[in-house]
C-alpha cells in the first residue's frame, strides 16, 4: 500500500514540472550534449525550462505572458499570432519535436472553455477520418495550463482576410480564387460528410499554408513603382472549429459571423448544411472583388442588400419567418426603404449591384461559369443551394477556360 501511495505522489509531481520549479534537480541533468540537438531531449531535460512565476489574468480573462517564457516546460513563447474573442494565438518553439507551432490559449471563462473542449472533440473526430486531403488544420495536443485550456497547432501562414488586408484589399486572380474555393469546398464536403456544420467560415479562418509570397509590379506612377502581392502556394487550411456542430444536436439560434451569415438564420427558419454553402459564396466574391459583400450590422438592411444583389426574397420563406423577423415586412415584402434606421443605410444598400456586374469589375476569364456557381451558392431557398460535393462537381472547376 506504500508502495502505491508513493507511486502516487510521484505522478503528481511530474503533473506539476509544468507549473512550479522543480527542486533538488542535479546538475548533470541539465547540460546539453553534442548531439542534443538531433534527439528528444529525455524529461529531466525538460524540467529546466520552468514556468514564469503564476500571475493573474486580464480582466477579460486573458492569459498575461512575457516574450521568451515558457508556456509549461516543453513551449517556449516567440510571439503572438493573432488575438479573438476565444483568446489568443502564441507562436511557440517546441522542445521536444524541435519545431515551430502555434498554441491557441482560450480566456479563462466557462463558455469560451466550453467552446474550446467542444473543438478539441471535432478536431479529433476530423482527426481520424482524415486521409491527408481534407484541407483542415492538424491539432498536435491540447492540455490545461492554469485554467487556460491551450491547443497546440501546425504553425501555418497568414489569413486569406489578413492577406487582403497587406495587400489594401487588392483582389485575388481568378485563378487562384478557383483554387481557393476548390480546397475550401473539399473541406466542407469532408465535414458534411462526417455530418458537422463549421457555421463559422469567414476569411479569417481560412489560413494559407506557407507565409511566402512574391511580389509583381502593377502599374508605375510618375514617383514609385505599385507592386501587388500574390502567395507562392495556394495550398490552404481551415481553422476554428470552435462553433462546428454536429447536425443531430440541437442548434443555437444564431451562428455565423454577420458578413457571412445566411438568410434562413437571420429569418429564424432553422438551419443546416447548406448555411456553410451560403458563406462559401460570400467568401468567394470576396476574394474576387476585395470587399466584404454584405458590409452590415443590422438585419432589415442586411436582407435589403440580399435583395439588391440577389433579387427578392421567395414568398414562402417570408411567410414561414419567425416572430421577431416578421417586423423587417409588410404585406409579404421587404420593409424597405421604408423601415430603414437612417439615410446612410439606404445609400449603401443603393451602392452595391447586381451579382454578375459586381463580379464583371473585377473577373474577365471564366466570369460566366463563376457568376453560374455563385448564384447556386446563394440561392435564397437553402433546399435548392448547391452541396459541397455538387459545387466541386461545376464548371468552374473542371473546365476552367
């Protein structure tokens, strides 16, 4: 029975080596060898590379670091990727697989735990089933680190959004739109096939695979030379899962982030896979004009712009619409301009134009078969919006001419 308790107590002593400094460790355990460099370095290596001292959180429930600490023995912090409402995005150096990764560490607040286990749950379930071509990010591990659930990443490349963004918003070449959209539908269809719903898939979360880029003159003014920036690989990657459902379970009202969100949502009609669709088209023509295609914080103007770019509304979704959108219509039409909040309202929605011309600006080869695929992507009725597998099946992507 010793023997055990003390079996026991050791255990937990290996669990604490991430949180506290070890103590009475010899000398000899730390010196690196020659051929360290090319080994995993053994545990006792490891506890030298103690935790900072324990600090409090912000008051939003982020995690306070410093450059150069180590997040638990094993991590050492580089710098940060990215911040979100779930918390932020730390490039580490990982000691014992020698290679640089990226650790997601969640605030320190029940939902956004929550969230976090939900995604450690889909990640590995994509995890199993996947065969090396479902375009998804690999999770390494995930461990709990002073009440920070932290997931541990591949470290992959900038944002498609983040990418825009260096580049002031410069559109992509159709060409590398098509292979953008290609990969993103094949993952989305490896999703719905395992029956899970992103209902998050924005820009944002879709990462290139490699930071390279070249950069190629665009026009020459009279003092400086214009260059635009085009990544060297159009290999992407999908990221956040922390909002990803499973379609047998019961789903929260609202999802997705406003841009991208689909109008049975907004119209309390329940939704499902095609939700995911709805956003790959939103996606999609932003990456070929530069701009977010619904660029709106309120629901009346929101569908206002649907109707302006798409047409209206079909009457049997108005009619089966919920009580809190039933006040964005009168008389089985859209409230508008009637109902809007302000004069600004109105002159954005009266700015934007109907789909083939806002992608026409923009895309001369293969513009009709693109204008086709999207306007299947967006269809109003979800029950008539192409599937991933269907839209991979378009002229779009195999004939490319």
């Amino acid at each position: 029975m010793a023997e055990e308790d003390k079996e026991r107590q050791s255990r937990k002593r290996r669990r604490l080596t991430w949180d506290v400094a070890p103590s009475g460790q010899p000398e000899a355990d730390e010196r690196d060898g020659e051929d360290s460099e090319a080994r995993v370095p053994p545990a006792p290596m490891l506890r030298r590379h103690v935790s900072p001292p324990k600090r409090d959180d912000d008051r939003d429930g982020h995690y306070v670091f410093s450059l150069g600490e180590n997040l638990t023995p094993r991590y050492k912090i580089l710098g940060k990727m990215g911040e979100g409402t779930f918390g932020r995005v730390l490039e580490c150096w990982d000691r014992q697989t020698r290679e640089y990764v990226a650790v997601k560490v969640v605030r320190s607040i029940s939902k956004y735990r929550d969230a976090a286990m939900i995604e450690i749950d889909v990640l590995q379930h994509l995890a199993k089933n996947d065969k090396d071509d479902s375009h998804c990010v690999k999770m390494h591990s995930w461990f709990d680190y002073r009440n920070h659930i932290c997931i541990v990443f591949e470290k992959l490349g900038p944002s498609l959004f983040d990418f825009l963004k260096r580049n002031k918003y410069s559109p992509f070449p159709v060409d590398l739109v098509r292979e953008f959209g290609r990969q993103l539908l094949e993952s989305v269809a490896y999703m719905h096939d395992l029956r899970l719903i992103h209902t998050d898939l924005k820009p944002e979360n879709i990462l290139l695979v490699s930071s390279e880029f070249v950069k190629l003159p665009v026009c020459k003014t009279s003092d400086e030379t214009n260059c635009r920036c085009l990544p060297k690989s159009s290999a992407i990657k999908l990221i956040d899962f922390g909002s990803t459902a499973y379609d047998n379970q019961i789903h929260s009202s609202i999802v997705s982030t406003r841009h991208y969100r689909a109008p049975e949502i907004i119209l309390g009609l329940g939704w499902t896979y095609p939700c995911d669709i709805w956003s790959v088209g939103c996606i999609l023509v932003e990456l070929c004009t530069g701009e977010a295609l619904f660029q709106t914080h309120e629901n009346l103007e929101h569908l206002a712009m649907m109707e302006r770019v798409l047409g209206p509304l079909p009457e049997h979704m108005i009619r089966r619409a919920d009580r809190g959108a039933k006040k964005y219509f009168r008389r089985s039409r859209l409230n508008w301009p009637e109902g809007a909040v302000s004069r600004e309202s109105i002159r954005a929605v009266r700015k934007l134009d109907q789909l083939k011309n806002l992608v026409s600006r923009h895309v001369d080869s293969s513009r009709s078969s693109l204008v086709n695929l999207l306007h299947g992507l967006l269809k109003f009725d979800p029950s008539e919006r192409l599937t991933a597998r269907q839209a991979l099946e378009h002229p779009f992507f195999k004939d490319p001419t």
